[in-house]
C-alpha cells in the first residue's frame, strides 16, 4: 500500500507541472490550436477537471493561485481571472460534490457553465461597459462564446486524465 502522503505529493507535482505548462502555452503568442477566431483557454478547462475530483478548499485555492498567476501576466492586470478562477473552481466542486454524478456529461456541463460565464463576464466588463454596444456585439457572438463552446469542449480530455490521476494517486 503506498504511502498517502507520497502519493499526494506527486499528484501535487503532476498538477503543478500540468498548470505551469498550460499557462505558459496561453500566455506565449498565437494558439497552435485556435479555430476561426475562437480560442479555448486550456488553464480554466484544466481547472474545471481538477475541480471534478478535488475537495472543495482544494480546488478554490488552485484556482485563487492559478487565476493570480494568469493576473500577473494578463494585459490588463487586474483581478478578473482570479476572481473568476477561483468562483468557478469553487462552483464546479460543490456542483459535483453535492448535486450531479461525476461523469463524462456532468463535465461537458459544469465545464460549458463555467466557460460560458467566463466568456460572458469578461465581454461585460472589459467590452460591453467600457465601449459601445454595437463594437462590442461582434466580439460576444464571433469570438467569446465559439471560445466558450471551445473551452467547454476541452474540458473531457483533462477530465479523462484528472480521473487518471486521482485514481491511481489517491
């Protein structure tokens, strides 16, 4: 029998590297992977996943430190993907500790809820506030919510590796 302690460490490990490397890849110029304007962020699906199986303070703060780390490398540099991360975590992980079953479809739907208010949270404040309505509009339909769609899309394959991970780590 391995040791708890050991094995919650490497999946710490695991996880770190994994968030690291999505991050890196969002943050260093054009996505390889961006289809007809609409590009999925890879670091809020990998956390939707990790959420799935995580503990509720857990995956709130890898969230808090995941959404700091995007902060601090965003243009703006200002504390909407730590707020957001970190209020997604912590509703994807009481949605799936308390209410739905932890499957392949309850992923499809915490990961197109949680992207979906992402997306449109961050056309309201950084877009629909801030400039005209009709500028903002082609952005909503055309680039934020394929992006959604997207990233909730991108949420089953680290939902296959995250019950990986946590089967054979835990």
């Amino acid at each position: 029998m391995p040791d708890k302690r050991k094995s919650g460490v490497e999946l710490f490990f695991i996880n770190f590297a994994l968030f690291a490397l999505l991050l890196l890849l969002h943050t260093v110029g054009d996505s390889v992977i961006k289809i007809a304007g609409a590009t999925p962020i890879l670091t809020l699906s990998a956390l939707i996943a990790f959420s799935m199986f995580a503990s509720e303070w857990t995956s709130s703060f890898t969230g808090l430190v995941l959404g700091i780390f995007a902060d601090s490398v965003s243009a703006n540099g200002s504390l909407f993907n730590t707020v957001c991360y970190l209020l997604i975590a912590l509703f994807v992980s009481v949605i799936l500790h308390f209410l739905f079953n932890n499957n392949l479809r309850s992923s499809i739907a915490v990961g197109l809820i949680g992207s979906v208010f992402f997306f449109t949270l961050k056309w309201l404040i950084f877009f629909a506030l801030s400039r005209n309505v009709q500028n903002s509009l082609p952005y909503l339909l055309y680039t934020a919510l394929p992006s959604a769609l997207y990233t909730a899309i991108a949420v089953v394959p680290f939902y296959y590796l995250e019950r990986y991970l946590f089967k054979k780590y835990s």
